[in-house]
C-alpha cells in the first residue's frame, strides 16, 4: 500500500520547493512517487466557480457563503484522496490535506460542523510535513510571484492561518514533522536532516 506523505503550511512556505525536494530524494532511492493537489482544480469547487463566473477565489467567497466554498473545497479533497489511495505507488506525496482545509475553512466561517464530517472520512496520511514560516518571509515570496494575492495571501490572513495551524497541529495523532522553511532549501541543511529521518521511518 501507498505511503502518504502530506505537506501544510501557509502561502509561501514553500511547499512546492519541499515537494519537489521529497519527490527527487524517493526516486534517487528507486521508489515509485505520485505527486497530487487534491484541493486544486476539483469537480466541486470548479462548478461552484463556473456557475457563478467567479475569476478569483476573492469572488467565489463574496458571491457565496465561506460555508459553502469550504464544503466544495473539502468535498474536492475527499474525492481526489479517494482515488488516489487506489494507485500504485510507493510513495504518494499531496500539495495540501485535511489540516490545509480546515485552516483555510477557518479563515472565513466558524460553521465547521459539515466540514469536519467530510474530512473525517478522508484517508489520513502516514506523515504530516508542517511548513513553518515567518509571515514576513512567506509574505515576501508571494509578492516575488508578481501574481494578484489571493483572499488568504494578505499578511492578515497569512497570520490567522498560521495560528489555526498550531492549533490543529497540537491536536493531530497522526505523525508529524516540523520542518522551518525560513532560510532558502539550499542553506537548510539541519532542517532537512530531520525531515529526512521522518520520511525514511515511513518506508
């Protein structure tokens, strides 16, 4: 079966850099790796944004509730995760899980009754990857982008975010490793040592 390998963290973090790090470092031991975003580009929230003509997610939230675009998001990431399980892999490795969806849930509604019963049957990773970033760097490497911010990348938000993110974290049984993706990859050498010895205990 599948190993799962999940990286959360706020924008800029640096997730895309630590999932192509984790990516390169399996296939360099032979290993079978699939990489997936289970929350981008999903059935349910793409109809939500076409029906309602929404060009940004600043859009969708305005033109509908946050409880609502919370459920497409979670609704997207149970039905991805679904099939993806099913695939033949050693390792699979996800831009974003359960804990992504709840701290962005959270960032606009506190009904999170619906939400929490669909994640409750998503499959949980063997290893959850936190990303922890100052929100000056993170804030900085998202304007670098030169892309219009998205309703979560203000330094408000990117704040809130953070903070739901150690909540959460203290309260998960899953195993965890927290990685500081302050210092660019390539001069994080102590920090990739640990994150290292995490996802060789999963093999």
């Amino acid at each position: 079966m599948s190993k799962i390998i999940a990286l959360c963290g706020i924008d800029g973090s640096g997730k895309s850099t630590y999932i192509n790090y984790i990516s390169t470092y399996f296939l360099s031991l032979n290993k079978s790796v699939h990489v997936a975003d289970p929350m981008k580009n999903g059935i349910y929230n793409n109809s939500l944004r076409q029906g309602g003509s929404c060009k940004s997610s600043k859009v969708m939230y305005e033109k509908y509730t946050p409880e609502l675009v919370s459920i497409t998001y979670a609704l997207d990431l149970l039905n991805s995760m679904n099939k993806i399980v099913n695939l033949n892999h050693d390792v699979i490795i996800t831009h974003r899980h359960y804990l992504c969806c709840l701290a962005c849930a959270e960032l606009f509604t506190n009904n999170l009754d619906m939400i929490r019963k669909i994640i409750s049957l998503v499959k949980r990773p063997d290893l959850i990857v936190y990303l922890d970033t100052d929100i000056e760097v993170a804030y900085s490497r998202i304007v670098k982008r030169a892309e219009e911010l998205s309703i979560k990348e203000d330094k408000l938000n990117l704040m809130k975010c953070k903070k739901t993110y150690e909540k959460l974290i203290e309260q998960i049984s899953t195993e965890l490793v927290i990685v500081n993706t302050d210092r660019d990859i390539t001069n994080n050498q102590f920090e990739l040592k640990k994150l290292n010895m995490k996802i060789n205990n999963i093999l």
